[in-house]
C-alpha cells in the first residue's frame, strides 16, 4: 500500500507525480497467486476457478449449498 500512500502526496505535483509514477507503477500481472481473487472477500489464496466460481475454498464452503453444491 505504500504505492498508493506515496502518490496520494504527491497528487499536487504533477511533475514530480508523473516522473514518480513512470518508475514506480507496479506490474502488470498476467499469471500467478495474485491475479485470481475471491469476488466474496477478496482472498488471494485457495481461490476455486473452476466453472467461473471464483470463491476462495473459505467462501465456497459457505455458500457451497446455496450454489447447488452438495457433500458426497
């Protein structure tokens, strides 16, 4: 979060704030941990992709049911 914090102050020096953010912007992702998250509660981890559920494996178990789900 100090990305954010760091730009937040300088949001009244454009100058500074464009040189800032051309060397301080953070990647891009386009795999890994970080790219799938949990549209409940926003969980990195543990994350269920399959058929577009996109529920980490805590979320999932609550709403397993409602979502047609069932424990064989």
């Amino acid at each position: 979060m100090t990305y954010e914090r760091d730009r937040n102050q300088l949001k009244n020096k454009p100058l500074k704030l464009e040189r800032f953010d051309k060397f301080n912007k953070p990647k891009k992702r386009k795999f890994g941990k970080n790219i799938h998250k949990c549209r409940k509660c926003g969980r990195t981890g543990g994350v269920i992709r399959k058929y577009g559920l996109m529920y980490c494996r805590q979320c999932f178990r609550e709403t397993a049911k409602k979502l047609g789900f069932e424990k064989r």
